[in-house]
C-alpha cells in the first residue's frame, strides 16, 4: 500500500531510532543512514572502540543544524555498550535512554550471532547457547524493558531482524534457523499483545555480505551487496512503517 501525504510528511519529522548490534555489519550502515537523515541514534554492542568510532562518523555525517555550536564535539546520539544477552545491562540502557534521549520512536532489534557451519549435533553447548541466548532472549529482554515505555504513550514501531533462515531451513546452521524462526513467532504473537497505533514487524534483509554472512557462506559472501548498499533501502522501509504493518513478516 502507497503511503498517504500526510504519512509521507510525518515519516521526515526527526525520529528517536534505537538500533542494536551498530558496531558493524547491517546495524552500523543503518544507523549512519539514518543519522544522515537526521534521526538520533541510540545504539549498542559489546565493542566500545568500535562504537567510538561510529559517534565519531555519526557525529561528521549529522546535518549542520544538528551541530552544536558551543560544543562542536557534543552528539545528539547516544552509543552504549551493553550486552543484549544480559537483562540487567539493557536496564541501564534503558534507564540512561529516559534520562537524556525519551522514549524511542522505533526500535530495530539487530544485534544477532550465527553458528559456526556445523551439523546440529556437533555443535558446541556454549555455542548453541550464544545463539539463543543473543538472537531470541536479546530480544525479549529489549522488549522487557522498551515496550512498557512505548505502551504508556500507545505510540512505537519494533522491527525484529529475521533472516530468509527464519523461513526455510538449512544445513550447517540449524542453531540460527531456529533462533530466527523464533523471532519469527515471537514477533508475530507480541504483535496480538500491542495496542492500536504500535507496530512489531520482523525483517529480513536479504543477504548482505557482512562478517556473519562471511561465517556460512566464506569468501563467496563478497559477491554479495554491500551494507552501505542495502541501508538506504532498509532505512525507506523502516521509516515508512505504520500500524497497518502490525504482525507483518516483510524482507529488504
Ligand atoms: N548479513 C546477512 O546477509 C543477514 C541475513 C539475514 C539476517 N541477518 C541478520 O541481520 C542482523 C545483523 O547481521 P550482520 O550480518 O550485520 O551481522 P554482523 O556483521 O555479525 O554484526 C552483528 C552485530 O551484532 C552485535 N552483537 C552480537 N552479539 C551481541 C550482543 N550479545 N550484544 C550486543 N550486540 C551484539 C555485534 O556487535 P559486537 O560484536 O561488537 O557486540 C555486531 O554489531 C542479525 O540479526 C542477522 O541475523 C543478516
């Protein structure tokens, strides 16, 4: 469906935009298109020199309006390291979020993990563990602490980053097929929880070449689009998100 006028204008109004996983890959190129439009960025890995260095190009690449004169080196963006596995840790981004950023306006849960290429039952506990436990429960623990936020205001888009694997299957990768299919039904069970005006969506992008896609696909990732390629697309599709689209399983 063709987005009204009136939607087209309020998709340009500056948004609040937490991204998970923005030290690299797709959440990275996401979250430099989207400042570059001139949306604040809340983002977040485990990585600190590499979220470092993306307020830095955050920073460069955000529109001059935006730049505070006083204090050229101020960001209107907020980059924390948080570990989504752990719940406690996505309570403080939570609570660092309300004290100097408000309530999101959208939400893209990206921060994901594969296995190594492996036979199901070859694969490490530790290992199969890390996939559930950032892919499924970082979600959940996202959700836990943003959705009573957005709930108080009935106002909010989640976007869930599926995979093409959260829809059909593979070999080699069975622990990551099943953490995508999860949030495949994850998303679209919350999507009967949420009230009218809020949206959850999963997503899936297509195949980027990222250093995940370079895990199971090796050097033939590199015959693959580029993130910088695919987040233009991306950040259109996201932005224009409405409650029409609640329960959706869309693709970039
Ligand atoms: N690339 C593709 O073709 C493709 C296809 C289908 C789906 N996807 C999905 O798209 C999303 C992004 O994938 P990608 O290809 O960009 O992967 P990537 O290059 O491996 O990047 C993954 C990102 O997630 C972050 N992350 C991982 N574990 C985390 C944790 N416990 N806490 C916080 N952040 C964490 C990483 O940051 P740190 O390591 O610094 O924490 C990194 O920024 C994933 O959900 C993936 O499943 C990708």
């Amino acid at each position: 469906m063709a987005p009204t006028a009136a939607a087209m204008v309020m998709n340009r109004a500056p948004k609040t935009i937490l991204i998970t996983g923005v030290s690299r890959g797709l959440g990275r190129a996401l979250a430099v298109e989207m400042a570059k439009k001139g949306h604040t960025i809340i983002g977040c890995s485990r990585a600190q020199d590499r979220l470092n260095s993306l307020l830095d190009e955050l920073s460069s690449s955000q529109p001059p309006q935006d730049n505070n004169k006083n204090n050229p080196s101020s960001s209107k963006h907020l980059l924390m390291k948080v570990d989504v596995r752990s719940d406690s840790s996505v309570q403080v981004l939570a609570r660092a979020v309300m004290e100097t950023k408000g309530i999101p306006d959208i939400i893209v849960n990206n921060a994901g993990t594969i296995n190594r290429n492996n036979k199901l039952w070859e694969v490490p506990v530790e290992e199969f563990d890390t996939v559930i436990d950032t892919n499924i429960k970082g979600i959940a623990n996202i959700l836990r602490h943003f959705l009573p936020l957005m709930l108080g205001r009935k106002q909010g888009i989640i976007v869930n980053m599926s995979s093409g694997w959260g829809r059909s299957a593979a070999a080699q990768v069975a622990p990551y097929c099943a953490s995508k299919w999860a949030i495949e039904g994850m998303s679209r069970s919350v999507a009967k929880e949420l009230p009218d005006g809020m949206a959850i969506v999963s997503l899936s992008p297509g195949v980027v070449n990222t250093d995940m896609l370079a895990s199971c696909f090796g050097s033939s990732a590199s015959l693959y689009r580029t993130p910088e390629a695919w987040a233009p697309k991306a950040a259109t599709l996201i932005l224009n998100l409405s409650v029409a689209d609640n329960g959706a399983s869309l693709t970039v």
